[in-house]
C-alpha cells in the first residue's frame, strides 16, 4: 500500500470481547461521566473538547463527537485490559527489593489483588462484529509512517520526538487521542473507517479493538458475570502477576 495511506483492513470474523458495566457492555459510557478534558482518559478517546495542537479543526460540539467501545479477541485480554490497574505500582516492588531478611520474602505478599467489588459491578460482553466494517491498522508501517508524517507538528508540541509504536502504546494520551480523531475524520475514498487495531501495551498477544460508538455494527451474543474461577480472568491474572480473584 501506498505509504501516504492509512492501512485499513476488514472486521475480524470471530468474536470479540468487552468487560464494562452491565448489563449490555456495549454500550458507550455517558458523556456525564467525561472528565473536564471532555475524555475518559483512555487512550483513543475523542479529544475533540480540547483545542487541537495542529490546527486541524475547532473544538467539535458534543453532537459530532465519538465515544470508544474497547474490545479485544479473547476474554483473557479483554480482562487484562481492563485489570491491570490493579498491580503493584513500582515503588512498591522496589521496597520489597530492599528489605534485608534471613528468610526469603514471599512475593505473593507484593502481589495486587482483584477485588470483588469489581467483579460485581461489570459483565464480560461478546460479540461479532458486521464484516464489511474497515480498521486502521496501527501496527503497520504504512499507518505509522502517514501518521508521523501528518500529526508531526502535535507530536512535538505535545513534547515527542517520532511517533513509532513505542509512543501509540505509551501513555502519551495527548497523541494518541488525537490520532484517534484523525482516524475518524480520515477517508481514502472508501468510506469511513469504525475503528482501530491495536495490540495491547501489557501483552503484545492481546489483540484489541478500538470502536467508534456511531460506527458500530455487531450481532451482540450473551453477556455473563465474572466470577473468580472464570479461567480467562484467572489467565489474565497469572499474566499480570496479580493474586486469584477474591471470592466475596
């Protein structure tokens, strides 16, 4: 493809999942819960309540904005995603490092823990998306060499030298938020793009799915609640270093 392109490609044919509040995950959160930056604070939310660092645009009114659906192929991501929040910071693990004691440390006790509040007040959602919808893939070469070309200016206003896959999976929200603007404002002449593939910056074998809300089109199947012997969540917990969820 035509390095001056976004690469796109098709929906995925199996089945993706969502962890959110019940009781349909699907649906987006309510602009009401948005912080004073008119985001979520996730890493592909629509900046477009803030003022735009290139200049591309005005502030866009609530009525032309986007909300994001984050989905990924396997439940085990779609949990890890969602508890990673939940580990230990570093600092902490830095002081368990420096304790000196004759008896070897029990690293269970650093571990985080899932707690079961958590577990109660969301859903694990499935499900299929329609096949003709278009995603930019953000692990390609062509889409990072567009977008380094086309969002350099915020790139560097926002304090970054490149933009490579080390910065789309970083925490550089600025950046990335307005990537995901650029993408839903971007047409090759195909039509408009639902959404975003990515890979997961806590596990590179976590495929994950940014959806625009106004975009989506899917066959919803069944949602359930989490338990703590779900064997997804208790692989996602392995993965992350955090104790087995607490039963109560």
């Amino acid at each position: 493809m035509d390095s001056q392109h976004l690469d796109t490609g098709d929906a995925p044919l199996h089945p993706v999942y969502r962890v959110a509040y019940g009781p349909d995950p699907f649906v987006p959160r309510d602009w009401a819960a948005a912080g004073d930056d008119g985001t979520f604070g996730n890493r592909f939310d629509d900046p477009g309540g803030m003022t735009d660092l290139s200049e591309r645009r005005s502030i866009v009114p609530t009525a032309s904005r986007f909300r994001m659906i984050y989905c990924a192929s396997t439940a085990t991501g779609a949990y890890g995603e969602t508890i990673a929040r939940f580990r230990p910071s570093l600092r902490l693990l830095a002081m368990a490092q420096q304790i000196d004691d004759d008896e070897p440390i029990d690293a269970s006790l650093f571990a985080g823990v899932i707690p079961a509040d958590w577990r109660h007040r969301r859903r694990l959602g499935m499900t299929t998306l329609d096949p003709q919808l278009r995603f930019v893939d953000l692990t390609a070469a062509d889409s990072m060499t567009h977008l380094r070309k086309t969002l350099a200016q915020v790139a560097t206003q926002v304090g970054l030298d490149d933009i490579d896959l080390s910065v789309i999976t970083s925490r550089h929200r600025r950046l990335t938020q307005e990537i995901a603007r650029y993408i839903y404002e971007y047409n090759d002449g195909r039509g408009a793009c639902a959404g975003i593939r990515y890979l997961s910056r806590l596990n590179p074998e976590w495929e994950c799915w940014a959806i625009f809300d106004t975009r989506m089109r899917h066959t919803r199947g069944p949602s359930r609640l989490i338990f703590p012997g779900d064997p997804d969540l208790l692989a996602a917990a392995v993965a992350l270093g955090l104790k087995p969820p607490v039963s109560f």
